[in-house]
C-alpha cells in the first residue's frame, strides 16, 4: 500500500465550505426575519463556490478535473460490472457531482430573482423581471431545493455505504486529501497560477451575483394625507 494524493486541498475547501453554506442558507431562510439577509449572502456566496469549482474543474489538479472523472455510458456500465478501478469520482460519484452543482445553480439562479411579498425578501436581481416572474422563481426556489436535499440524502448514504458495507472511506481523503491504495499515481497539477485565476473569477462572480450593479427602481412616493 501507498500513500497518494487524491484531493488537493483547494478542491477540499470548496466542498467543506459548500457544505457549510448551504447549510447556513437553509437554516437563515427557514428562520425568516433578519436573518434573510445572512440568507442572501450565502446565496452570494455559494455563487463564487460555484463558479470557483467550474473554473478548477479544467485547471485543477488530475482527480479535480472534469475530464479525469466525467466519462460516458461504457465507464458506468463496467463500474456496475465491478470493472471499474480509479482514484477520485467514480462513473456513478460524478454524476451525483453534476446533478448536485446543476441544481445548486439553478436554486441560486431562482434566488437572484425572487420576490417575496410575505417576508419582504427579494433577490439581488428582483428589479430585473416582472412581479410575475419573481414569484414564479420564489416557488421554484423552494421547489428545487427539495430536490437538491434529496440528492444530498443520497449521496450521505452512498458514503456510508461506501464505508461500511465496501469496507472504502471516501470521507477521509475528502478531509485529509491521501488515500491510501495498492496502484494509482497522486494528483498531478492545480499551480498557484490556476488558483489565482479561479479565485479571481469566483469573486468576479460573486460580486455580480451580489446585484450592486442593478439599479433599484424608486421607491413608492408616500401616500397623500386627507385633506381635512
């Protein structure tokens, strides 16, 4: 057996910290109130994980990488045969990975435009579109993330089974980055040039998705006394 790198530690930050946002933006948009605001900003924020993870998908290290782990019907079929081996994603992991960044995305995008007239909560970009669309995009919200919470259940449970039942923790190289196996090479690649770049775009993205850009439209004059 020998120790290898599977997951370097940019691609461990974003899957911790996406974990860790997603959580606190379920949690400010259950709890309402003044905590929708926080509710936003992981919003805001789950946008730069996101874009963040697109960009080292191409230029992270060889396990990151979308052309190391995304692979067609024929790698899934072996995987189910039991003729699969690798490190990283395997067949079925990487289309949990896909399905879980499509939907997180599409809930973000649902956000950015919502309108809310109970809570008085409204997306970065609710000036953009009619009240009609907002809140059609304020069901959708809360529609996708029953979805995305189911998603997330299986892919807990394909952890566990991983671990007890085939006797392979995935958790800890995910926390630690090694992996320790009897053939594969380490990861290979993700310079500090790419995670300049990655990072940079993140925040570019990040800040657009704030909406600070979008002009608000005015506020309603206030309504006229009585003349009497």
């Amino acid at each position: 057996m020998k120790k290898v790198l599977v997951w370097d530690l940019p691609t461990r930050l974003f899957h911790w910290l996406l974990v860790a946002a997603i959580g606190g933006a379920y949690f400010t948009g259950e709890t309402g109130g003044n905590w929708l605001v926080w509710h936003e900003r992981f919003g805001i924020f789950i946008a730069g994980l996101i874009a963040f993870r697109l960009v080292w998908g191409f230029a992270g290290s060889t396990y990151a990488r979308f052309s190391t782990f995304v692979r067609g019907p024929s790698a899934i079929k072996a995987y189910l045969a039991g003729q699969w081996q690798g490190l990283g994603h395997n067949p079925l992991g990487a289309l949990s990975v896909l399905g879980l960044l499509a939907l997180v995305a599409i809930q973000l995008g649902t956000g950015l435009f919502a309108q809310n007239d109970d809570t008085g909560f409204a997306g970065p970009f609710y000036a953009l579109v009619s009240d009609n669309l907002g809140s059609i995009a304020t069901r959708l919200h809360h529609k996708i993330f029953d979805l995305l919470a189911v998603l997330v259940g299986l892919h807990v449970a394909a952890i566990v089974f991983y671990t007890h039942v085939k006797k392979d923790n995935l958790l800890k190289p995910m926390v630690l980055g090694h992996k320790e196996v009897r053939e594969g090479e380490s990861a290979r690649g993700g310079s500090l040039i790419a995670f300049v770049v990655a990072l940079v775009i993140a925040m570019a993205v990040a800040y657009g998705a704030s909406g600070i850009w979008v002009e608000k439209p005015p506020a309603p004059p206030p309504a006229a006394s009585p003349a009497w």
